[in-house]
C-alpha cells in the first residue's frame, strides 16, 4: 500500500468535509434570511430530488475509473479508446435519464407545491438544478484520468475544488439576490464552469495518448456503471426512505426523534467513510497486480477496524445517551435506548458491509452486488412498512429494518469469497 498516496486521499477528503460542514452552517442562514424560510424549503426539495440525477449516466463514468486504473501502462491506447467511447456514453445516459427523471417527478411541483411562489419559477429552477446535476459525469470523467495517473487525491481534490466554486455562487446569490430562478441560475453557471474545466483537462489528456483505431468495446464499464449507480441509489433510499414514511404514517415529531438518534448511532461512520474512499484505488490496484491475498486481507483489516470502532462508540453513547439527550438537545426532545439500540445495530451492519461493497466496487465486481443489496433492502422495507403500518411503533420498525442490514453481511460475505475463489491465481 502507498501510505503517502492514502494519507493525501485522506487530506483530500478531509478537504471536502469542511467545505460540507462551512457549507451547512452558512447556506442555510443566510438563504433563510435572504429568500425567507418557504422558499428556502421549496429550494431543498427541489435540489433534494435532483441530486438523484448525480448518477444521470448510470455510474459509468465511475465504472471507467475502475476498469482504465486496471489497464496496463503498455495499453494506453486502448485507454484513450475507452475514454472517448465512455464519454460520448455518459452523455447520451445523461440527456435521457435527465428528460425521463423530469418528466416523472415534474408534475409534483406543478400540483404539490402551495405555496406564493410562482409555479413557473418553481418548474424553472427544478429543470436549472436537474441540469446542474446531470453535468456531474464530467467532473467524475476527469477524476477517472486522474485515478489512471495515479493520483486518486488531485481527483477528490479536484471534485472538492468544484464544489467550493458552487457554494460561493450559491452564497453570493443569496446575497445579491432574493429571485429562486436567479439563484438556481448562478449555481448553473457555476457547474457548466467547473464542467468546461474539466472537460478541457480531459482532452487534453486524450490528445497526449496514443491513438488506435481498434473497435474498444465498453460493454462490462456500463454494466458495472449501472450496479454503482443502483448501489448509491439504494443506499441514499436506505438513509431517507425510512424518515419519510415515519413522517407520514406516524408523526414529523417521530421521524425527527428516530433521523436524530440514528445520527447519533452513526457518527463513527463519516470518518470510517473516509478512510475507506480513501483506500479504494489501493484496491484497484491490488486487484489489477494479480495480488488477491493483499485485497483481501486489506478488506478484513478494514471490516474489523470499521466494526470495533462502531462498537466502542455506541457502547459508550449507549452509556451516556441520558446526559447526550439532555445537552445536545436541551430537553426539547428525550432520546431513548429502546429506539437506539436498532438503529446501533444497523450501524454497526453498515460498518461490516461497507468495506465489502466499497471492495467490490472498486473492481467493477457490482452486478450480484446490486443485486443482493435490492433484493434485501426491498423485502426489510416492506416488512417494515407492514409492521409501521400496524404497530405505529417506530422501535419495531428499526428493529426490521437492522434485521436487513445484518442479513446483507453473510450474503456480502459470500460473495466476496466466491469472488477471490474464481480469480485464485
């Protein structure tokens, strides 16, 4: 393993949680003081739902990254080969998924959305921020040709370095301006600018390589793109599907009470996150060396890491949750155990899975993952719905819904070991 190369993927990492954490606690003040609370809400809805289009092309300028960093130095022409195809792929997914995603989510801002802002302005930010979205792949193709350089953290650094261009342009056109179309217009302008960038780099990549006129098929990257995209899309369902239905079957209170204690079970895992992003192209580059034994004796170490570390922090807010409860939330709200529990089992599943399924990703190896994580996850939410739906408990719901969490770790299991049994050298 480079230590050097994962301790700047860390730092790089690292980069992008404080612009999140600058981000969270300046966005939200200065918008609701600017545009005013309704139509601050209005705006996260909007670009809630449109962050889904963050995966317009399907993952496969993600699956690119994985499969050119596999390639041999000898073999950059076919490299070069596979970026222009996969390009042109990701632009063509893109434009499709944003007009289908528009089309089928369009209709609740037209119907739903009471509020005095004008229906017209609400239509035109929401295709603004879709487009905005959708454009992600170009950034994500220039981290791919970094990743082929060898230099995974100049590409998280990059993708962060964008992300400091579109807070500023969102912060100053809530500054300047109290127009939602204004304000979705700024943030635009500042994607299609870190887009160009990107796009330029990218090319002149391409020219620098060697050129081959042979045929390079990029059928594997877009479906291992497909089983990236529909892993993220499951787990960003896993994280806010079950505070929507609390919400509506039982109560906006409830849902707070059971997202605000699953937050406290999970705060181990952002910097477990991180240092597993942070590692994923030393899997790659494992696997592509022939070097299976390393890969996986990296996954367990990291497994075990990940898990102990759940462990010991949940335990000891377990122990403490009375005093945490009294100070964090000054009595407005009383955390209790019964509900904590499940959601601590859950995190610490999600511990034990997330090496496993970062693993398998990072070699394009996504197709029975995908699979395994929507079979499981569709049958814990419709037994947990069901149990909602009759016991209007929100305890027996996160006890449903860490039952599945635990059942995806020896079927992750599995699967990995198969997988090194078929690559044995």
């Amino acid at each position: 393993m480079n230590v050097g190369r994962v301790i700047r993927t860390v730092g790089a990492h690292g980069f992008g949680q404080a612009i999140t954490l600058v981000s969270t606690l300046l966005i939200p003040a200065i918008a609701i003081r600017s545009i005013g609370p309704d139509s601050f809400g209005i705006l996260l809805t909007i670009t809630g739902i449109s962050q889904l289009l963050l995966f317009a092309d399907l993952g496969i300028s993600h699956s690119l990254a994985n499969h050119i960093c596999m390639l041999p130095q000898a073999r950059s022409s076919e490299a070069r080969a596979t970026i222009i195809k996969t390009r042109k792929l990701a632009l063509k997914y893109s434009l499709i998924s944003t007009l289908v995603f528009f089309l089928l989510s369009a209709g609740y801002f037209v119907f739903n959305a009471n509020t005095g802002i004008e229906k017209t302005d609400i239509i035109v930010c929401y295709i603004l921020f879709s487009i905005s979205a959708s454009l992600q792949f170009t950034i994500n193709l220039f981290g791919a040709v970094q990743r082929y350089q060898d230099k995974p953290d100049a590409a998280v650094y990059f993708t962060n370095i964008c992300r400091l261009v579109e807070v500023t342009a969102l912060v100053t056109a809530y500054l300047l301006s109290t127009n939602l179309v204004v304000i979705a217009l700024c943030a635009l302008s500042a994607r299609i600018l870190t887009s160009a960038i990107a796009n330029k780099r990218v090319n002149a990549f391409i020219n620098a390589l060697p050129h081959t006129d042979n045929d390079q098929s990029i059928k594997d990257i877009a479906l291992a793109g497909k089983g990236i995209a529909l892993t993220r899309t499951i787990q960003h369902l896993t994280l806010h599907a079950p505070v929507i239905l609390i919400s509506a079957v039982i109560s906006p209170t409830t849902a707070t009470l059971f997202s605000t204690t699953r937050t406290l079970s999970r705060l181990a895992m952002q910097p477990i996150s991180i240092g597993i992003a942070s590692i994923q192209h030393e899997w790659t580059m494992y696997w592509a060396r022939n070097e299976q034994k390393t890969f996986h004796r990296l996954t367990t170490i990291t497994l075990l890491v990940s898990v102990l570390t759940l462990l010991a922090t949940t335990g000891i807010t377990l122990l403490f949750l009375p005093q945490i409860s009294n100070a964090w939330l000054s009595e407005k709200l009383t955390l209790s155990s019964a509900l904590f529990i499940p959601a601590a089992i859950a995190a610490i599943a999600q511990a034990a899975t997330l090496p496993l399924t970062q693993s398998l990703s990072s070699i394009n190896k996504t197709k029975t993952l995908a699979n395994i994580l929507m079979i499981v996850t569709t049958i814990s939410f419709t037994v947990a719905y069901m149990v909602l739906a009759q016991t209007k408990s929100a305890v027996a719901m996160s006890f449903c819904l860490a039952a599945g969490e635990v059942l995806l770790i020896p079927l992750l299991v599995n699967e990995f070991r198969s997988l090194l049994q078929k690559h044995r050298p």
